[in-house]
C-alpha cells in the first residue's frame, strides 16, 4: 500500500496531451497539456500579434493569450487559437497545464494535437489529469471519483450528489470518523507500549461509547445505498400488455417524441425499443415491447423471448390492460407471467388505459387475478391521467428507500464495499468489548477500520485499485 502524501511526477517527467473536448464538428475544440514541459512547448509553437514569439517567463499564469499555433520549425499556421497558462501548483493536476482552444473541427484540433506530439508530449492515458490531482494531493480519491460521476450524471438528483462529493464532503465525514478512531486507538497503544508509565487505564464503556456512535453513522451512510445506486444507474421500467393497447403510444408519450411505431394493426412492434425519460429527478430506461400474444412466426417468437429476457432486468413494470374490453386469454397469460415476479425486487403498475370508450373490464376480477388493488386509469387518446402515472412511477421506486434530506448518499460500490468491511468489524469489536476482549486484539481491530477508512479517501491504495477507477474516464480528463 502507499501513501498520497508526497509530490507525483507523471512517468520520469512526462508531459502528457490529449484533445479534452468531444470528437466531431463544435465550436471549439480544447486541447490540454500537463507537465514540466507543457509552457516550453506553448512558446515554441504559439505565435501572437502577427508572428511574434513569447519567451517562458512572458507567459502569466491564469492567463488567456489570443494567436496561432504554427507547425515547428515551418511557421505556417496551423489554427487560430485562445492559449490558456496554468502555471503549477495553482492548476487542476499541481502541475503547469496549457489549454489551447481550437476551431471544434476533427482537422483542426488532430493538427494542433499533432503538432504538440511532435514537440515531446505523450498522448495521455483515460484519466490520467484527474489522476495527477490526485496523486499530488489536490483532491481525494472520493473527489476524483465524484469527477466521473459527475460527467456521466443523467438526471440532478445523481448530479447533485457527485456535487457534494467533489466537494469534499465525504472527505470530511470520514476523516472526521478518522480521527477519532485513530485517538481510540493511540490511548491503547500508549497503554500497551509503555505499560509501567502510569498512564490511566482503559475505559471499556468509554470506547464502546464512542465506538457505537461511529456504527452509527456508518449505518446511516449505508442506508443511502440503494437510493444512491438508483439515482446513479436510472430506473429499467418496461412496458407490457397484449397487442394493441397502447404500449407504444404511451411510449411516445413519456418520450414526447414519436420514437415507437403506432398503427391501427396490431402487433406493430416486433422489436424493443428504449428511451430515456426524466420524472422528478429520476431517471427511467422507458423500454416497448412486442404484444403478448400467441407467436403465429419465428420473429414474434423471437420477440416475445425478449421481452422475457427484459422483465429479468426491469425495477418497474407498467402492465396495461384496455379497460374497454374484458379480459382474454392474452391478458390472463400476460397476468401469470407478471405474477411470476411476485417475489423479486421489482415493481408494479397497473394501467387501465382506452377510458374514453365504455368500461367493458371487470375490475374486481383483475385484482383478484393480479394481486393488486390499486390501477392507474388513463386514455392515450385524450392524454388524461398520464401526470398522475408519471407522479406514481417515481412515488413508487422511492416508497422502500432511506432518502436523506440534507445528508450524503452513497452510490459508489467501492465505497460500499468499505464501510461494509467496517460495519462489520465494528459490530464485532463492540460485542467482543462487551465481552472483556483482550485489549491488543481491540488494537488490530482498530487499525484494519482506519486503513479501510483510508481506502475510501485514497490515502492508503494500490496501483491495480487506481488503474480501475481511472480506466473509467475519457482520454483528456
């Protein structure tokens, strides 16, 4: 294991580059450098004022320079160009950083990146300026981590939460929890190095004490986890009922986008079709599906196998039935197979759509057949009742979730996985001081907490853990 506290040099010196801004036609491409020799390379290809060359010491830190970027050794211009100077340790990596704003164009910015390749950078690995911040100590590792997290957020609820963490928060709470665990465990050892000093016995209530309340918040942090992983990875919700009830319409209509074939015919949609919706912070994989039917061919065969293959995966069953109409052999097979999941960690929903035309659907029946008492009535075709399904789906996925109102949420596995380890070890530590434990075995007990605790933040690690984490960036962050 290592330790962050110390200065990280990128690999003997490296100067890294990449291009820091999406591939394809934008506006402005960015290409960022990071290394010692990131404001000697700017000065020998960047041109100001017609054609004139800065020195290294004309360049200012915090500064944007307004020219061109030049071939070397040629000065024939290769892009006009803003140049951004960072000097260290004032820069995102501690290190000098040089960001040259490009035309977004995929020439112009690969001309640019290769002209700095040429003067002695190197192409810089997925992550790698994230991961020089944090090996030279300007942010933790749950910061970095929140970095990614916060790139990759699909709605504000998992946005603001990586927020939080990027700043620092969770940096906070568990070296507060650090700290007092260290001091626990200092008091012992002073105790068991120097045991003829005359130092104060040990207070087993006391570190019990103290021991209970760190359970305490670590349990509270864990609640957060489902809550969390929901937030972060969005909610699959599938869409199911026999053929022509209006599954791909109301499929549309949650997109509000014509995404999902919609005729007269039924069986329209042989294929699943998936879409991403918003509702109060929450995001939904919204995934069509294929009618259920009886196959008459291999493709509705095919089709309904995969709708099978969906319902495994899906938090959030939508099952539509036509209120118009009674039930049929098609429903009741659609009700036996929605039944099959009673067990699982899912959710139901059940709609009653087509209330326009006359209620022909027994619905006393339906509930004794399906085991739920509640429906959602609504009509496709009048747009009614389709705000109080969307209110009901996010309702529903939060109803079993600890959701705290000011306090973190944790959503990272790994994360997870340590305070897992200490929650463990903690329950075991108090029962076995409730028991007189031996005062050394308290000891170990104690430091295997504060490294798994370091492990949250970063400040004990290992190479394999941070090539992980950094593998799941872009190239350029």
């Amino acid at each position: 294991m290592k330790n962050q506290q110390f200065q990280y040099t990128d690999k003997d010196g490296d100067t890294i580059v990449a291009i820091s801004t999406p591939p394809g036609i934008g506006g402005i491409g960015i290409v960022r450098l990071s290394g010692p020799r990131s404001i000697e390379i700017a000065s020998k290809i960047f041109r100001y004022k017609g054609n004139k060359r800065k020195n290294l010491e004309e360049f200012h830190s915090h500064r944007i320079y307004y020219g061109t970027i030049v071939a070397p050794g040629k000065d024939t211009m290769a892009d006009e160009v803003l140049l951004t100077v960072m000097r260290k340790p004032e820069s995102y990596t501690r290190e000098d950083v040089v960001e040259i704003n490009c035309h977004g164009g995929y020439l112009a910015i690969n001309k640019v990146l290769e002209i700095v390749q040429k003067m002695g950078a190197r192409i810089a690995e997925p992550g790698e300026f994230t991961k020089l911040a944090f090996l030279n100590g300007r942010i933790d590792l749950s910061q970095a981590e929140a970095v990614i997290d916060i790139i990759k957020a699909s709605n504000e609820k998992s946005w603001h939460s990586s927020l939080r963490h990027l700043s620092g928060d969770l940096r906070t709470e568990i070296n507060n929890l650090k700290n007092r665990i260290i001091d626990i465990n200092a008091r012992i050892e002073a105790v068991l190095d120097f045991p003829d000093q005359g130092l104060p016995e040990i207070d087993h209530k006391e570190i019990t004490s103290t021991l209970k309340k760190a359970l305490s918040e670590i349990s509270e942090l864990l609640n957060t986890v489902k809550y969390g992983q929901l937030i972060k990875e969005g909610i699959n919700a599938i869409i199911l009922g026999k053929t022509n009830v209006g599954k791909s319409s109301l499929f549309n209509i949650l997109l509000k986008q014509n995404k999902s074939i919609v005729t007269p015919l039924p069986g329209t949609t042989r294929d699943l079709i998936e879409g991403f919706i918003n509702i109060k912070g929450l995001t939904f994989n919204l995934i069509d599906t294929a009618g259920m039917k009886s196959p008459e061919n291999i493709i509705e065969k095919i089709s309904l196998e995969r709708v099978d293959q969906q319902m495994e995966y899906a938090r959030l069953f939508l099952v539509m039935f036509d209120i118009s109409e009674p039930l049929d052999a098609n429903d009741i097979k659609l009700i036996e197979k929605v039944r099959s999941f009673h067990n699982r960690n899912n959710f139901k929903i059940i709609i009653l759509n087509k209330t326009d035309l006359p209620a022909r659907l027994d619905e006393v029946e339906l509930q004794q057949r399906i085991g739920e008492k509640e429906f959602i009535k609504i009509s496709i075709k009048k747009k009614t009742g389709i705000d109080t399904l969307t209110e009901k789906m996010s309702s529903k996925v939060l109803s079993d979730l600890y959701i705290p109102e000011e306090g973190l949420v944790i959503s990272n596995k790994r994360h997870q996985e340590s305070l897992l380890n200490i929650k463990n070890c903690l329950v075991n530590l108090i029962t076995g001081l409730e028991k007189s434990v031996p005062i050394d075995l308290v000891s170990l007990d104690l430091k295997y907490i504060i490294n798994q605790l370091g492990k949250i933040t970063g400040e004990s690690y290992d190479e394999e853990m941070l090539n992980h984490i950094f593998s799941q960036f872009c190239i350029g962050k």
